[in-house]
C-alpha cells in the first residue's frame, strides 16, 4: 500500500538514525569506519589498519573478499585503537616463568611464503612431525592472516620449550626464533612488521632477559643452506643495533 510523503519522510529519518546509532556504537566500542574507495582491497585494508581479512570479514559480515566502492566497513576495535603489538606478549609472558639463563640467542626468519600465521604454520609443522608444532617462539603477522605488525606468541614460548628453526639441535636448545611472515626475497617486510620486530627483540633483551644475547639472521648460521629471511630483510641494520 502506497504511503503518504509524511509517512515516506518519517521513514526515513527513522532509517538515518538507526544508521548512525549503529556506526556511533561502532565508535562508542572502539571501532572505526572506512569507507570504501576505489582500489581498496580487504588484504590492503587489514595491512593499513593492522588487522587481518579474516577479522575484517567477521566484523562486517562478509562472506567473501568482495568489497565496493562506497561500501562502510566496521574496522575491528583492537586495529582502530592505538596498537601495541607487546600487550599479548606481555600478557602470556607474565603467566609463565621464563628459563631466563637458557636463552642465549636470537634468530630472525622469514616465513618464505606470503600467507599464513602462527595457528597455520604450527599445523604444517606437525604434519612435518614437529610434536611441539610451531617450529618458532614468536611470529609477526604482515596484515593478511594476522594483524600487521600483531605478535603471536607460540606454545614454545609460553612452555619454554627448544626451538625447532634451524638444523642445529644444540642452538635450537637455546635460541629464540623470531618469524615474519612474508617472502622477503621477493617483497620487503612491513614497517609495522619491523617495528614490532625490533619493539620484541628490545624487550626481551632489556625486560624479560635482562642482558644482550647473541642475534643473527638464518642465513649466517654455520651450516644451514638458505636465503632466510631473506635480502630484503635488513640484517645490516639489526646487526648495527644488536651487535
């Protein structure tokens, strides 16, 4: 049935504040809102807020990676808030008692691959028979299956267990492995990525350490044959601030 203009106008004030009280909700619960241009993709969304497409998609509903122009976006409160990439590790690592005497290394990595997180890698690992799964203390996510620059602490770290990153059974006893998902002989490292890399390697050092241990890349570890993590992975300058 036909309504009249009054009725259509009240309807649509009706509508325009239902709309705003659901994006001030959004607000008022830490989240923000962007609005799609052209261009824009999930994974480049979830890379420029620190967060990841999967929880883009949770936030909005969304059942597949397709997004239009004009579209608003729910982004996810944790990415709209100031991130600070150590809260979980912290967190974790105040629950447990760290083997500070053991740890006398850390060993930087790349995932080689441009996907994945610390849940996916450490199922791969145990397909490979790795028992403790996740072969890497840490890994930082670059935006696309975790946030970009989020720290995922592993079970290696929260049960002080040996590394499983190098050839070495001797330095995985006592060696960190730090892992940044990405192909770094291809691409570089995001700049929260390294921010968070080095935000880690300073604190666990200086707060959870509590003294210099030795730092390397994969690559310069006696016998190991690989590229890891890679040439576009600045080891020159972690080697200038880590000794």
């Amino acid at each position: 049935m036909p309504c009249s203009r009054r009725e259509f106008t009240r309807h649509a004030l009706l509508t325009a504040t239902a709309s705003t009280a659901l994006l001030t909700g959004a607000f008022a619960a830490g989240s923000g809102i962007h609005t799609v241009k052209r261009g824009d993709t999930l994974s480049g969304l979830a890379q420029r807020y620190g967060t990841s497409v999967s929880a883009l998609k949770r936030s909005n509903h969304l059942s597949s990676d397709l997004i239009q122009v004009g579209q608003t976006l729910i982004i996810p409160a944790q990415a709209a808030s100031q991130f600070d990439p150590l809260r979980t590790v912290r967190t974790e690592t105040a629950r447990i008692r760290v083997k500070r005497s053991n740890w006398k290394a850390i060993i930087a990595h790349h995932s080689a691959i441009k996907k994945g997180n610390a849940e996916s890698y450490g199922r791969t690992h145990r397909k490979k028979g790795m028992k403790n799964g996740l072969a890497y203390h840490f890994v930082i996510g670059n935006g696309i299956d975790s946030g970009d620059g989020q720290i995922e602490v592993g079970p290696r770290w929260t049960g002080q267990l040996q590394g499983g990153h190098v050839k070495n059974h001797q330095l995985n006893l006592v060696a960190i492995g730090i892992c940044l998902v990405g192909n770094f002989e291809i691409e570089r490292p995001t700049r929260k990525q390294l921010q968070s890399f080095t935000l880690l390697v300073d604190w666990l050092q200086r707060s959870v350490l509590r003294r210099t241990v030795r730092f390397a890349g994969h690559r310069e570890i006696k016998g190991e044959q690989t590229l890891c993590p890679g040439k576009n992975f600045p080891l020159a300058s972690m080697h200038r601030r880590y000794g």
